[in-house]
C-alpha cells in the first residue's frame, strides 16, 4: 500500500479491534468460570455452550493480531 494514512487507519483498526475481541473472551471466560467453579449450577446454565463460545474468541483474537502486527510492521518500514 502506497497511502500511509491507509495503512496507520488499518494498524489502529486492526489493534482496537484485537484488543476489544481479546478483553470480551477474558471476561466470557471470567464468568464461564464463575458459573462452573464458584456457583456450580452448570447443568442448569449451558456451560458447554459457554465454554465453546469462549473459545472461539480466543481463536478470533488470535486470528486477528498477525493482521496488527503485519501492519504495525508496514507502517513502521516506512
């Protein structure tokens, strides 16, 4: 990408988004945590729906951070 306003939008995007993907699985799996370990009542609450849910935010953070740091790495070539 030849635009370097682009490219720093996309870097700040890209770092905002991972962050906010990143903070939200943290507190799924606080309170997927808290339902199965400290309030025991998983049978009544879908842990296993929780705890897939959880991991899949963990996966789309860690999906999402080689886009910021690809693009923090353009923008710091420059």
């Amino acid at each position: 990408m030849q635009n370097n306003r682009i490219v720093n939008l996309f870097t700040v995007h890209d770092g905002i988004t991972s962050t906010i993907i990143f903070a939200a699985a943290c507190a799924s799996a606080g309170i997927t945590v808290l339902i199965d370990n400290d309030l025991q009542s998983c049978s009544q609450n879908h842990c296993v729906q929780f705890e897939t849910a959880t991991a899949i935010a963990f996966i789309s953070g860690f999906t999402a951070l080689p886009s910021f740091l690809l693009n923090l790495r353009s923008l710091a070539s420059r």
